[in-house]
C-alpha cells in the first residue's frame, strides 16, 4: 500500500460490509466504438492528439485513424493507450468490450477468498490504529469496515443515515449528521468538495458528480466558528475540527490505496485514517477508548 497526506454512543449496524456484486453493478457495455471512447478520455485529460501520440509513442496519424474507427486497435494498443491515459481499472474493461476483446480485470466482492489477504490486511490496519478512529471506503465513499473508534463519534447523528449502506461524505456534510458539531465545517467542507472533484477529474463517474450535487446543495455556515488550527498545523494538513462531549478534538488524516492493484475493488479501495492533531486530542480519544 502507499500513503498520501491529506483530516450513548452510535454503533454502525455492520462491521465489514461484505459488498455483492452487484453493490455498484459494471457499467453496460458502450454502444460507442472503442475510438470514439478513447478519444473522450484524450479530452478529458486535456491532450491533443499530438501529445497523447509522442507519449504513447505512435504516430498521430495512426492515433487518429483509431480515433475516426479507420484502424482497429489491438489488445496491447487498447491497454497501451488506457496507461498512458490513466483511464481507471473499471473504465479499461469498457474499452476493451468496445474494441471486442473480453474484460481484463475482475471484481470481486471483499468476501470473496481471493481477496482474504488484502481483507486480513485492511482489518490490522483498522484495528492497530486504535485508539483513533479510521474507516474503509469505495470509490463511492461507502464505509464498508471500521474501527471501534469511529462509532464514539457519532453520537446525535440522525439514525437514518446510519442505516446501510452508509456515506462518509453525506455523514460528515449532512445537517443531520456531524455537520453541526464540525467547528471549521467551512474549511472541511471545502476540503472534502475539493478532494471529491478531483476524483471526478479522475474518473468521470456520474454517481460522484450526483453525490456531490447533493452535498453542494447542503446548508453551510459561511464561515468557521471554532478555534483557528496552528499555523503549522494550516501548512501541512487540513484538520478537521469536531465539538465533542469530551472537547474540542482536532484530526489530521491520512489515505492509504493498495499500490498496484489488477482487482477493480482493490483499486477503488481506500483506507481513511485519523490521527490526533494535539496532545489535548490524544488523550481525549484514550480516555474514550478506556471507557
């Protein structure tokens, strides 16, 4: 895995959400040919043909004739310009279905045997950051496991949107769940917006642009209403802020993705972790835990 820098108790009625199949269905096979779909990742990365070309290493007269449906591209050339592309694992499948070839890339749900490892795996992660609070997500930031941590800080958050499967981005943002407790909820929400974007940028998958139409049109203060984080601490993370019967406990939070993933649910897997921003939060979050 690889680590990225980013920020009467409740208990989740699940503890790994073992994810069917069918939880987020594949996208059906395009009826657009594979130039045509090639040509809208080109755009979406915001390449010419004149660059996608040199950095593929082909001629921009055979990237166009693929492009225009005049020359067929074969398995190696699809997968070759998906690289260069960054398309993600679950878009090269559609491409290689538009081009004729099978999918190469499986999907299995996270209880399936092939994946225990990589399961076993998440769950020490989990488990050994205790006492702060960390969580699995998808690509659709659906918790599917957590820790015993992150169920103590949810208390007053309306029971509807603890009823799998349950969000992340909607439980943190939402007015009815830790919205009103979050003290620099302008600065996190802008955070998190940002981060979902650049996912869209990403992917271009339409359930993250629904998702964050919905939590654009969420109720925001204007302004922060807790203390200022340190200027050292503004320099290197945002933090996330959270009024608690226990204080004012202030996180910095990491992302953890497995490196180089061949499964599409590994590759859309994401491991959200807390870590206490002052020593002040650090002994809270222990007093918590020992209760």
């Amino acid at each position: 895995m690889t680590w990225q820098v980013m920020g009467n108790p409740v208990l989740l009625r699940y503890r790994f959400r073992t994810m069917s199949p069918h939880a987020h269905p594949a996208p059906a096979p395009s009826s657009r040919p594979v130039g045509v779909l090639i040509r809208e990742w080109r755009q979406h990365r915001r390449l010419s043909q004149l660059d996608l070309a040199m950095q593929a290493d082909i001629s921009t007269r055979h990237l166009s004739y693929v492009e225009t449906g005049r020359a067929t591209p074969s398995r190696a050339m699809v997968m070759h310009l998906a690289e260069r592309l960054s398309v993600p694992l679950r878009e090269r499948n559609v491409l290689l279905a538009a081009a004729g070839f099978a999918p190469m890339y499986r999907e299995r749900p996270l209880a399936d045997p092939a994946l225990e490892a990589a399961r076993h795996t998440v769950e020490l992660v989990l488990k050994a950051h205790e006492p702060w609070p960390a969580l699995a997500v998808d690509r659709h930031w659906t918790i599917l496991s957590h820790n015993a941590t992150v169920p103590l800080l949810l208390q007053d958050v309306d029971a509807a949107l603890l009823q799998g499967p349950v969000n992340a981005l909607r439980l943190s943002l939402h007015p009815g769940g830790l919205a009103p407790r979050i003290a620099n909820l302008a600065t996190w929400r802008a955070h998190l917006l940002h981060r979902l974007g650049q996912q869209i940028e990403a992917t271009s998958d339409p359930v993250l642009v629904a998702l964050r139409d919905e939590l654009q049109a969420y109720p925001a203060r204007p302004v922060d209403d807790g203390p200022a984080a340190s200027h050292e601490l503004n320099a290197i993370a945002v933090p996330l802020q959270l009024h608690t019967p226990a204080g004012m406990l202030s996180f910095i939070s990491t992302t953890t993705v497995f490196g180089s993933p061949v499964d599409i649910t590994l590759a859309e897997l994401a491991l959200e972790t807390f870590f206490p921003a002052d020593t002040a939060t650090a002994e809270a979050l222990r007093q918590l835990a020992a209760t």
